[in-house]
C-alpha cells in the first residue's frame, strides 16, 4: 500500500506544481524576459542601452544623439535633485516621478544597478498585472488566459524595452482595482491609482471614472478618498512643479488634435508606418467606441433605476481612454513606441469594463492586443523603423 501511495502522492504534487506554473502570469514572464535577452544579444545592448542615454542631454552635445525617455528616469532614479540638468524639460519630465524613485531606492544607492531594476520593475509590473487580472477574471468565471491580452499588448513591451513608465503605472491601477473590487479597501484602492498618477499622469482617468460613479451613488466617504488620494496627489505635485520651476510642464506636450483620429491620418503619406498604426491603433479604437456605444444604447433601452447608476465606473473610464487615444496629438503617432505606450491605459480599460460587464465577446475581441506582441518583435528584431525610437 506504502509502495502504492508514495508515488501517487508525489505525482499528485508535481501536478499541483506545474499548475501553479502553467499560468497567463508566467508565461508572460518567461515572454518578456525572452525579449529583452533576445534584442539585449542581436543588439549586443547592455542593460543601460536599455534607457536609450542620449548624448545631447546626457553629455551636453547639442551635435549629439537624442536617445528616449528612458534617459530621463534613469537621471531621476540616480539623482533625484540634480537630474533637471540632464532633462529637455524638466518640469514635464519629473511629472512622472513616482517609478524612478522607486528604482532608486530599490538600487540602494548603487548607481549600476539602476539600469537593471529598470528593467526589473517594469518585467514584474507587467507580470503582477496580468496575475491581478487573471484573478479577477477567474473570480467571474472567465477564462484566466484572456489576461494574456495585457501582457502581450506590444504597449507593454515598448516599456520594457525602452525603461519607461507605463508598466509600472498600469500594475498600481490593477493594484487599487483588485483592492477596491476584492477587498472593499476604499482608501487604500484610491491611494495606489493617486501613485499611479505621479508616475504617468494619464492613468488619472481611472481614479476620476471611480470618483464620478460613487458621487452619484451618494457613496460620500469612498468618493472623497478617491478625490483626495486618487486625483489630489498629481494636482499637489503639479502645484510643487509650478513652485520649484516656475511652471508644470503640462504645455511641454503637444495638444490634442481637434478632429476624431486626425493624428493617425496626418501620418497617411508614410504607408507603411500608417498601415501600422491603422492596424494597431485606429481599428481597436474603433472597434472600442462600436463596444461602448452598443452598451449605452442597451442601458437606455432595457435599463431600469436611475439612468447614470446603471454604469460601472468602467463605463466611463474606457469612454475617456478612447476619447484621449482618438484625439491624441499627430506628434504622439510619430513612432510606434510612444502611441503603443500611451494606449496600454486603453488596452486595461477594454479588459476590465469586458470582465465588469460579463461580456465575452469584447473578451475574445480584447485578444487582438495579445497578437501585437508577436508584431512589434518582428518588427523590432528587422529594424523598421516605426519600432524605433
């Protein structure tokens, strides 16, 4: 009997141990990693290429290389008081405070290693991220491999690749939603989405959508810790900007175009990067404003109770990240890398309004975003431009 059980026992935990790794979670690990050794060898990139130094700003050299974004964090994350010398804008840059200085305390204090905890926050913030939303979709009895689709969303791999953000910013929304969903922890949800914003100021969209759906609920304490905690923190921050630099930076960026899409389609004399962003950018935008529009009509035909109390503050956070992707500014289309970085707010938005909703099929639609991945790798590893800084 002895001789029987033993083996059934250890077989039965070594099934136990691959289902625990046999996840969305791990393979987007085992994904990102894979990425970043492979372009990190056909590159022969060491882990600071990955920030992108440009010479101009790093070194002064005004006949230098421009480098991205990524310069800027790691300036901030080595020196968080002296690193407006090495920035284009200062103000504007140091908006997005939050993620260096996590990477710099993280680094304690050693200087070689900021490049690899660059990495190293954004592979796990995107891990973690995909793992909260796996779990929120198991809990309303979806499939955990949709998840996927933020993962893979090629959004979040120019974030690794490039040392920005995004990723970082995106796993403390999924943070506050798992907190404020699963564990009715109302503060503490609205203090991780108010971090958020002091990394990358447009994840403030999610804070608002749950702030103006409990302010119509009459839900008073949770909608004033939203506003406190949630939005307050990067209007406190841009207020301090203003005091230390004389301005906030929020006009360094280029404006929002005034016609629907007008940003993707100034770029139709370049086919080939417009066949990309049409792909990529206009046709889930668009297929996203068809999902919201056929749901507002549905709730103001077979709705009962009071018309706005019928929306999940989902409804109008995916509204508002359409709205700020369909208006974006031409500048932020110039590369793939900036627009596909903007648009993971988006890409979250479709898959948590999909899970809140109980809609499937947007589910198995949000699935095009997981096929980006494979896009934006060929295109990298052949250099076309579009997937160049």
């Amino acid at each position: 009997m002895k001789h029987n059980t033993i083996p059934t026992t250890r077989s039965a935990v070594l099934v136990n141990s691959l289902g625990l790794l046999w996840r969305p979670s791990v393979v987007v690990a085992l994904l990102s990693l894979a990425l970043v050794g492979v372009v990190a060898v056909t590159k022969h990139y060491s882990a600071l290429d990955f920030a992108h130094l440009g010479t101009i700003w790093a070194n002064h050299d005004k006949s230098g290389t421009w480098g991205y974004d990524g310069q800027f964090y790691y300036q901030i994350a080595r020196n968080p008081l002296q690193a407006g010398q090495y920035m284009d804008n200062a103000p504007f840059r140091y908006q997005h405070i939050f993620y260096p200085l996590v990477v710099g305390v993280l680094s304690l204090g050693q200087v070689a290693l900021i490049p690899y905890m660059l990495l190293l926050v954004n592979v796990l913030s995107v891990v973690l991220s995909v793992e909260i939303v796996a779990r929120l979709l198991a809990k309303a009895g979806f499939s955990p491999w949709f998840s996927l689709a933020l993962g893979l969303y090629f959004g979040q791999a120019t974030g690794i690749l490039f040392d920005t953000a995004e990723p970082f910013t995106y796993f403390l929304v999924c943070l506050g939603v798992w907190l404020f969903v699963e564990k009715n922890r109302f503060w503490p949800a609205a203090l991780m989405m108010g971090l958020a914003t002091l990394s990358r100021e447009i994840a403030v969209l999610f804070p608002i959508g749950y702030a103006c759906v409990l302010l119509v609920q009459k839900k008073w304490r949770p909608c004033a810790e939203f506003v406190l905690l949630g939005i307050a923190p990067l209007f406190l921050w841009l207020l301090a900007l203003r005091l230390i630099f004389g301005q906030t930076g929020v006009t360094f960026t280029q404006p929002f175009e005034h016609i629907p899409f007008a940003g993707i389609f100034s770029h139709a004399d370049a086919p080939k990067k417009f066949y990309l962003l049409l792909l990529l950018m206009f046709l889930p935008t668009l297929a996203g404003w068809v999902l919201l529009i056929v749901d507002f009509f549905r709730k103001i035909i077979g709705g009962t109770g009071p018309f706005l109390r019928r929306f999940s503050p989902m409804y109008l956070i995916l509204g508002a990240n359409l709205l700020m992707i369909t208006l974006m500014s031409r500048h932020s289309y110039d590369e793939l890398v900036s627009c596909g970085r903007i648009a993971t707010g988006l890409v979250l938005a479709v898959l948590l309004y999909a899970i809140f909703t109980r809609n499937k099929w947007a589910l198995w639609g949000a699935q095009f975003y997981t096929f980006t991945f494979l896009i934006f790798v060929v295109g990298t590893l052949l250099h076309i431009p579009s997937f160049i800084a």
